[in-house]
C-alpha cells in the first residue's frame, strides 16, 4: 500500500514526475505539441481582426460624415477662410476667437440658447411624464391615445414649422381667431412681438418634442415589476408614495438619459426656429446654431462660423462630461 500511495503521489514536476514529467508526452508538453493552449493567442489575434473587419463598415461612414467634418472645422476655426475670396487662406491662430469673446451679440445668443434649451428641456419632461403616466393606465382605446400621441414626433421639423406659423398667424390663424371668438380681445402676432416671439416658439418646441420623451418613459415605466406596486399597495401606499418610492428609483436612470440628450438636441436646434422665425425679431430667437449659420452662409465669414461652432461643441462636452460622470457615480452607488 505505501508503494502504491508513493506511486500515485504527485512529485514536484507533477503528478508523473518521471517519464511523464512537463517535457513528457503525456504532460503538460504533450498538449501543448498537440491541441493545447499556445494556439489560442493565434485564434483570438484572428478573432480581433474578424471583429475589426465586421465593425468597419459601420466606422468608415462616421468617420468620414463625422469625424472628419468636425477636425476640418476645429482647423477652419484658426483660419481666415471666407466666401468669394480670391486669395489664399490664411493661418491666424487665435485671432477668431479672441474676437468671439468681444463680440456681444454671439454671447446674446448663446443665453438666448441656454433660455430656449431649458425652457423647452423642463416643461417637456415633466408633461411627457403625465402623459406616459396616463397612457401606462388601463385606459379605454389606450391604444389609440398612444398612436396620437406620437404623430408630432413623426413628422418633419420643418413641416411643424409651417404649421405652427399657420397657428399663429396674426390675421386667419386658429389662436387669433380661438381669441376673437372667446371676446378676449383682438390677438397679437405672436412671432413678430419682442415680448411673445421666444415663448411662442418654446411651446413649439415642447409640443414637438415631448412625443420622443414620453415614449422612453413609457417603456421605463412598463418595465418596473407590478408586484412592486401592488406590495406598496397592500402596505397602505398611497399613489404619491408609491409614485416617490418605486415608480421613480425604477424610472430616474431612463429621465437622465433621455433628458441630458434633450437638453444637447434642444441647444442645437435649428430647422424648428429658423422655419418659425428665422431668429427674429430684433434677434429676440436668434439661436448659437442660426448665429453661426447666418455667418457662415449669409455674410462668408467661415473661419469666424467655424470659431463659434468649437465653442458649442466645447459646451456640449462639457454637458456630456457632467452627464457621464453623474451615471457612472450611480452606477457606483448601486
């Protein structure tokens, strides 16, 4: 029995230190002369390149529609370059943006866009909210409350721009005329007016907006297990606790996303407020994006256009960066 128990005792090589040790057949060194591992490196630096091959043609086209126009930008930001010039472009370095820093009315815009942007972000967020509330109720033809309450997101900026103008029009539009008949008095031009040009396109923009956010907190609000709120329920929960305690912690990472992205879509916007007001009056709606747009196309200033669009593309990262930072610091707490 000793003789048995030594010979099956693992030696310091392995469990057949003799013949069969690392450099035997029968070892270690046997597979790795057969199928064994020293293979794998090859099949996984073959895998990567596999994968590499599948992603690029989904890569090439943001690189090139992407990538590419954005470093031509950065670098046309620190030229001189304009329309209908017949010299060469010149490097200036800074110069296009020492001259941003004085000029007044690019930084009246740049509120104007913090003010639209947040204007619009907040109220369409919490509307959106009632409404996925609403349509996640056991409703009555819930389907087609659902069907309608998307169609402003089906439709095109521009198209909604031309309806909205045709609303507000100053002399047939339905708000004056809705304001005739109720004996409020004689309506307004609501584009037109210092006072009421930048509120009037802010509702635009809730209403055309709120379709796509009501839809991501529909689908969060789907997704939070019933047996939770039927467990509050039972524990004498009424709907503002239940609302606070499981309905929100399920639905607050969805209401981050989707109003960081809001509030980025919001500060770009330009097809919606150009079609309404074309950044009138007096510069009242005059948005960052329609500054930059009316600089480089309407008077040829590109290098000064592009100047402006590295300074909106340095706030918007700064905008993901807060964003980012904040889920992953949620995510670490969970």
């Amino acid at each position: 029995m000793t003789s048995v128990t030594a010979a099956k005792r693992p030696g310091p090589d392995g469990p057949h230190s003799g013949h069969n040790g690392r450099d035997g057949q029968g070892g270690r060194g046997g597979r790795a002369g057969g199928t064994g591992r020293p293979g794998r490196p090859e099949r996984r630096a073959f895998g990567d390149r596999a994968a590499w091959f599948l992603v690029l043609p989904a890569l090439i086209p943001i690189l090139i529609l992407s990538v590419g126009p954005l470093l031509y930008g950065i670098a046309l930001a620190f030229t001189d370059a304009q329309s209908g010039r017949t010299r060469s472009t010149q490097w200036i370095g800074t110069l296009n943006f020492q001259d941003l820093l004085h000029d007044t009315l690019f930084w009246d815009s740049f509120r104007i866009g913090l003010i639209w942007a947040v204007g619009v972000t907040v109220p369409q967020f919490l509307l959106a909210l009632g409404l996925a509330l609403l349509l996640n109720q056991n409703l009555r033809m819930r389907w087609l409350a659902r069907a309608l309450a998307i169609i402003p997101w089906a439709m095109p900026e521009v198209v909604v721009g031309i309806m909205w103008r045709l609303v507000y029009n100053p002399d047939a539009g339905i708000l004056n005329e809705t304001i005739r008949d109720l004996g409020l008095g004689d309506g307004r031009d609501w584009l037109t007016g210092l006072a009421t040009a930048l509120p009037a396109v802010i509702l635009v923009g809730i209403w055309a907006g709120m379709p796509q956010t009501t839809v991501a907190l529909l689908a969060g609000l789907q997704n939070t297990p019933r047996e939770l709120h039927e467990a509050a329920a039972l524990d004498g929960a009424g709907a503002w606790r239940r609302f606070r305690h499981v309905t929100w912690p399920a639905l607050k990472p969805i209401a981050l996303a989707i109003s960081a992205l809001n509030l980025i879509w919001n500060f770009n916007s330009f097809a919606l407020v150009y079609v309404l007001t074309s950044g009138g009056p007096g510069g009242r709606t005059r948005l960052p994006m329609l500054f930059a747009y009316e600089e480089a196309f309407r008077y040829g200033q590109f290098g000064y256009a592009a100047a402006m669009g590295c300074v909106m593309v340095a706030v918007i990262s700064v905008l993901l960066a807060f964003y980012l930072v904040g889920r992953l610091r949620g995510g670490e707490d969970r």
